[in-house]
C-alpha cells in the first residue's frame, strides 16, 4: 500500500509587482503552476492514498482563479484516481479563526475528498486495514495522537510544528499554534506520519516527515534555498511511501522559477566603482544570467555613501531583466564599548532595525528604502519620547 504526501501548495500567493500577459500576478501564476506540476506527478504515482497536509491556500479568503484552479486540479485527480482515498487537514493559512466563519476546504467534499478542518477526525477503512488521523491546525481542543490499534495500518496527517527546525526569520503569520508531541514522533507506533508547515522536506522521526512546500512562499525564502543547498535536494518535492516496505522516495518537481542566492560580496574597503565591478563579476558567472530568475546579492562592510554611489542605471537593468534582483547591502558593523568598558562589536538598535528590514521579503509593492526610513522615524520618535520622560532610549534598556 503506497501512499504521497504533499503539503503548502499555498495557491493564490502574491510576491513582486511583474504580472503575465493575462493579467495575474507572476508568482501567483507560478505556485499555480508548480501545484499542477504535483498533481501529475501523483496521478502517475498512482497511490492508494494521497495526504495533503494543510496551508492549500495561502489566505483564508482566496482568489476566485485560486479556488478556481484548486477545484480543477482536485477534480483531476479525483477523476484520474477514482479509488484513491484523499484526505486533507486544514493548515494556519486557510483556517479561519472566528467559529461563525467556514473554511474554505469543505468545497473539496463535494469531490468525495475527506477534509478535517474544525476538528480532528479518525477515519476508518476497514477494508483497506487501515485508518488515518486527520488534525488540522487547531489549538484548542483536546487532542487523541494514539493510533487505531485495531488497524494494521496507520496514518496519521497534521499541518503542525517541531520544536527546533523552525526558521528565526519568518514573519507572524507563519507560526503554528499546534505542535506535535515529542513522543508522538519518536515513537514508531504510526506507518507513517506526513507533516505540513515546514517549507522544506525533513526527516522529523523514525517515520515522520515534512514534505516541505511546492513552491517557494514563505517568508524566508532564502533560508529555505540555504537549508536545500546544505541537504543536497534538488528543490521542492512530493514524497512517495510504501507502506508495508518502508521505502521511500522523494520525487522533486519541475522548476517552474529558480531562487538563486549568489555568492556574497565583501565591501570592505571598496569605492562604488570597485563594488560595481565585484557585483558584476558574480552576476556574470551565473549561468544562464539572470533573466527570469528571483536572485539575492548580499554585499557586506558597504558604506551608505558607497551605496549611494553605485552604479544604479545597472542595478535597475538586472531587476528589469529579473523576475526580481535584490541587491541587499549590510552596513559595517560599528565598534562600540560594552557595558563593563571592554571594547566589543555591537551593533545600535537602529543598524539592528535597518539589517533586519534589509534582509526581509517584502510581498508587495514596498519601498524597501522608504519602509527602513519610516522605521528608523519611528525608533527616532520612541528614543526621544523615553528620554522626555526620564526612561532611558529604548536601546539602553535593552
């Protein structure tokens, strides 16, 4: 008995102001296309079962084209794999937190697709000797994790966190109130246990696993890229397991828009002339370039009037060649004295601000350079607000 996992399609996600000529946003259309990519992929597996382990939408409220290209490509599945059982749990994205509001997950019933979206639900297939454990992310309801034992075997498929693996940098919205026991997953009670939430695929347990998204939309984009780069994967995937084998395999998906994080720059020293013909330099060894691509530079220990001085006529022809070229300059760190008088490196609250709100993706159409003076303004305001009153900078009660 053979199953797939798949999970954070994350349909209707916007990112970038580049549309097609039909008038969608291009990342929209790309996540859309990765997720049809999926869908073939596990009609030719062909399984038994298929778990799609939360986060199907990126809001709560779709797009009309989302909900409608989600219920086209269910609806082929469904069609192409008609005694394959499917089952769905509600990730954090899509679920609405108000009781009086209905997810909008429960479409998929009408194409004989189990969802649990409000609740846990322990499905039974007796015929099949099998039951599966469907939780969505939800975080006030007492939960059973045990397994059927009356089935020979079982399955269990949340959208829920490991304490650990979880990146730092990712923004509010992508915190899961649920978490999955420890004993739950070093356990080895369930055939297997698919996972959703975490971008990236991971062992988690002895037969645990995220399966990590199709496409690239979380906030920490370039976190994900670094973590596939160090695990070796050859990008976003679905997994296929064989129940009664244990065997397993990573299918990856076509690449429908490569990320490339380039080899970072260091400033130290340089005029603008000098970092312009660097920054050139590593663009050049690119291969292919990059047209069409999404590409990060990091140049490090560059001065503001350095960055000012650059050559920005071509820094806008890379990010008109790109899908989108950001070029993300870090300040020099500042030598500062530490409390106890010993000389030390430590960045000021506002170089902190200024890093932090260089280095974030930014999922609209925000000045990035207007967004870091407006907080700089605002620490500004709020040190000399403290200082009226007598408090101290927010910097020094830190």
């Amino acid at each position: 008995m053979r199953l797939v996992h798949l999970s954070d399609l994350h349909l209707g996600f916007r990112q970038f102001q580049r549309t097609t000529p039909a008038g969608i946003n291009q990342r929209e259309a790309d996540v859309a296309k990765s997720f049809s990519h999926a869908i073939e992929k596990v009609i030719a597996l062909r399984p038994e079962i298929v778990l799609v382990a939360g986060d199907i939408f990126h809001t709560v409220r779709p797009t009309n084209p989302a909900i409608l290209h989600a219920f086209a490509q269910f609806s082929r599945l469904v069609r192409e794999l008609p005694e394959t059982i499917v089952v769905m749990a509600a990730g954090n994205h899509e679920l609405p937190r108000s009781s009086e509001s209905t997810c909008i997950l429960r479409l998929f019933s009408q194409l004989g697709i189990h969802v649990a979206d409000h609740s846990m639900r322990r499905l039974q297939f007796p015929e099949r000797k099998l039951s599966i454990l469907a939780i969505p992310e939800i975080d006030n309801q007492p939960l059973d994790w045990s397994p059927d034992p009356a089935a020979e075997f079982n399955v269990l498929c949340a959208h829920a966190e490991v304490d650990g693996i979880h990146p730092d940098d990712r923004g509010p919205d992508e915190v899961a109130a649920l978490k999955v026991p420890a004993a739950v997953l070093e356990g080895s009670a369930w055939n297997y246990i698919g996972l959703g939430h975490y971008h990236v695929y991971r062992r988690v347990g002895p037969n645990a696993y995220y399966s990590g998204a199709t496409d690239y939309t979380s906030t920490s984009i370039w976190n994900e890229v670094a973590t596939q780069k160090a695990q070796k994967l050859p990008g976003k995937g679905i997994i296929e397991r064989d129940l009664v084998t244990g065997k397993q395999t990573f299918h990856p998906l076509p690449v429908v828009r490569e990320f490339v994080d380039l080899t970072p720059v260091e400033g130290r020293g340089l005029a603008a002339a000098d970092l312009d013909a660097a920054i050139a330099a590593v663009v050049s060894r690119l291969p292919g370039g990059v047209d069409g691509k999404v590409v990060r530079l990091v140049a490090r220990d560059v001065a503001r009037h350095v960055t000012r001085e650059l050559d920005h006529k071509a820094l806008r022809e890379l990010q008109r060649r790109a899908l989108q070229f950001h070029l993300d300059t870090r300040r020099p760190e500042i030598i500062r004295s530490d409390r106890s008088g010993a000389p030390g490196r430590r960045p000021s609250l506002a170089d902190t601000l200024r890093e932090s709100l260089r280095s974030r993706v930014l999922t609209g159409d925000v000045d990035r350079e207007a967004l870091i003076a407006l907080g700089l303004k605002y620490l500004a305001d709020a040190e000399q607000v403290s200082a009226l009153a007598g408090q101290g900078t927010p910097e020094e009660e830190s």
